[in-house]
C-alpha cells in the first residue's frame, strides 16, 4: 500500500492498483491537479519497486546485465533497461551509485521477482542483492516552479543541476535524497527520497519520516498540489514519454526509440545482439508516434492507412493541455511519412488520426524517452 494513506485519504484521494500496491488514483478533479502541475508544481507518490546491491563486486555484477552504463561515481544515476534473449524489454529502471550500494528503481511490483532471479545468478562475486521496497518513500515534485518548491524546503544541499544526479540533505528534520529526474512529466521534476521509518516530534510523539515528507512537499515553501496516477498518465502522454506498462514491455528498444536507455556500444547484456543487429540495419520495422485523434483510442486499437492496418495504439487520453484526444502508437516505420493522415478504430468506428511532433506539449523541461530513430 502507499506509504501514506492515511494522509492521502485525508486528502480525498481515490485509489488504484499499481504492480499489486495500492496508490492514489487521484484527489477527485485530475485534469485540475494535471493544470496545476503544467503551471506551478505538484507531488505525488511515485511506486517505484526498490533493489539493494551491494558488495564490492556491485557495479561489474549489475552492468553486465542491464543495457546502460552504470555509473562509478556517487551521486550519479542511470535510465537503463533489462532485455530478454530475444531483445525484448523485461524491466525498464533507474540505477544509482549510492556509494557502498547501488539502489534501483523499478516498476511497481517487480523488485521481488528481479532480487530472486538475480541472487541465483550470482557464483563467486561479491554481490548482495535484497528487495527492500518496504523500506523507502519515493515522491516526485514535478513542474516548472519544481526547482523553487525543492529549494524551499530542502535543507542541508542545493537542489542537484544534472539530470539523474543526487544530493542528500534533510527535509523537516529527516534525511532525504533529492535527484533531479529525466523529466518523464515534460517538466523540471525531482524525485523525493526518503526511510520509512519513524521520528519523534517536538511533542515526543513518533512520526513516519513519509508523512513528515509528504507534509512538506504540500504546505511548506511554495504550496504544491497532490496528484495520483491519473494524471501521471496525461502528463508523461503529453511529454512523449512511454511507459513500461503500455509502450515498453516485451518490445525491442530500437522500435520504441528510446536511445536515452541503451549504449549501443556497451557489450555483456542479454539481449545485445539483437539490438545492435536491429540498430546496424539502419531502422527497425515500425516506430512509435505521436497521435492526435477524433476520439479516444483504447490500448491496442487498429490504426490504419487507407484500408490497410498499419499498426496499433498503445494508450491514449483526453489531453487537458491540449483539449483534445492524444495517442501513442506503433505502427509501420515509412508510416509517419508517408501517410500523416490515418484512422483510428473507435468504438467500432474508424475515426481520423494524424502523425504529430513529439512532444505533444513543450514545458519547462523536455523528457530524455522522447522517441528517438
């Protein structure tokens, strides 16, 4: 469950299933917390699955396997992804050099299952790998006064300039780590890293480290407003960010066009030799875009050209920046350029669809997934 509840239902938030936790969906108007954080700023609960590695082989261990470079140095992190033989995306996750451990970050309900099969991978290294998810707090603070709401209840550390990289500090009187985000939202954004245990108040009472964060992220500084994952799907749609669920999972990283994640030149990854045989060819066979559509699409609906089915749609909204149905889609690579205008099955019906730039909105920040070929 969130770390939080009770202060999220305090809120009126409605909640949701995410990789088996439960989190806030939203706090009953999303397209106005969805405004809010496009104009000023806003917080939420980020359900990150949590991997500890540790030992001094840590670094080799994980980079052997993940397709991104680990980073050496402390207070650096890395968006990587972890491919099946075939190529295919496993895992998507953020790795940081925390000094003595590296701490990933994966998607919601998958650090369990990853620390089992990594533990049985490992023969004379010195690796210690644990699920620890239960035992952190993880907030983003997303929006273009972000920078302003961190600097104002950060205590201890200047806010960090470069994207994924980390300070530690303190924050209402608990030690906290801020990283600066890839800006997934299309906004300047930090994730708020905090210990799920407990502190004692000025009055002697015990009190969750999570809901001393949580509290100051709201109403201290610069007042920020909570938002669930609703609106986290509109705001990384908009930002051209795919998601693993809906874009990432299953598919070769080459298709999706996410270079940010890959070192084409990096070797020792499962899954490499179908990724640089993919890259060498000089394109994959279909890429994913951006589009605008009639009406809203659900995920895997038919986008075709003419009467020929040309790919699918992975997710769509009603975008509230735009004030109009977005989509992501996949389809045939000479697509895009060839036939801009397309359809779209929609409740039976073939609605008008048409090839845009990503991203869909440009905010403070631009998002490092943008897909890239």
């Amino acid at each position: 469950m969130t770390v939080i509840e009770d202060q999220q239902s305090d809120l009126g938030a409605a909640f949701t299933e995410v990789g088996g936790r439960r989190v806030p969906a939203d706090y009953g108007r999303p397209e106005r917390a969805h405004r809010a954080v496009r104009n000023v700023v806003g917080v939420t609960e980020m359900p990150y699955g949590v991997v500890v590695v540790s030992g001094d082989d840590r670094i080799e261990y994980v980079d052997n396997v993940v397709s991104n470079r680990v980073p050496t140095d402390d207070g650096e992190g890395v968006y990587a992804l972890l491919l099946d033989p075939q190529g295919g995306v496993e895992m998507d996750m953020y790795v940081y050099n925390a000094g003595d451990r590296l701490l990933l970050f994966v998607p919601p309900g998958e650090a369990e299952s990853l620390a089992d099969e990594w533990r049985g991978k490992v023969f004379i290294q010195d690796v210690d790998i644990e699920a620890a998810t239960d035992d952190f707090g993880v907030f983003g603070v997303h929006g273009p006064n972000a920078t302003e709401k961190i600097a104002s209840v950060l205590n201890g550390a200047s806010t960090p300039e470069g994207h994924l990289s980390f300070v530690r500090g303190r924050m209402g009187d608990v030690g906290v780590t801020v990283i600066r985000t890839d800006a997934p939202t299309g906004e300047e954004g930090y994730e708020v890293v905090c210990t799920t245990g407990t502190i004692e108040t000025e009055k002697g009472e015990q009190r969750p480290n999570a809901a001393v964060v949580y509290d100051a992220l709201l109403t201290h500084g610069l007042n920020a407003a909570p938002f669930g994952r609703t609106t986290w799907e509109s705001l990384t749609l908009e930002a051209g960010t795919p998601l693993f669920d809906t874009e990432l999972d299953g598919r070769i990283p080459n298709v999706l066009g996410v270079r940010n994640a890959v070192d084409f030149e990096k070797g020792c990854f499962v899954g490499q030799e179908v990724v640089s045989r993919v890259e060498n060819r000089g394109r994959p066979s279909k890429r994913l875009v951006g589009l605008r559509v009639d009406a809203v699409p659900e995920p895997g609906a038919a986008v075709f050209s003419g009467d020929e089915a040309v790919g699918e749609v992975t997710r769509g909204v009603a975008s509230p920046s735009r004030g109009e149905p977005i989509a992501f889609a996949l389809v045939d690579f000479d697509v895009a350029d060839d036939a801009p205008i397309l359809t779209a099955r929609v409740g039976g019906e073939e609605v008008l669809a048409s090839v845009v730039d990503l991203p869909f909105v440009t905010g403070s920040d631009r998002s490092a997934r943008i897909p890239s070929y």
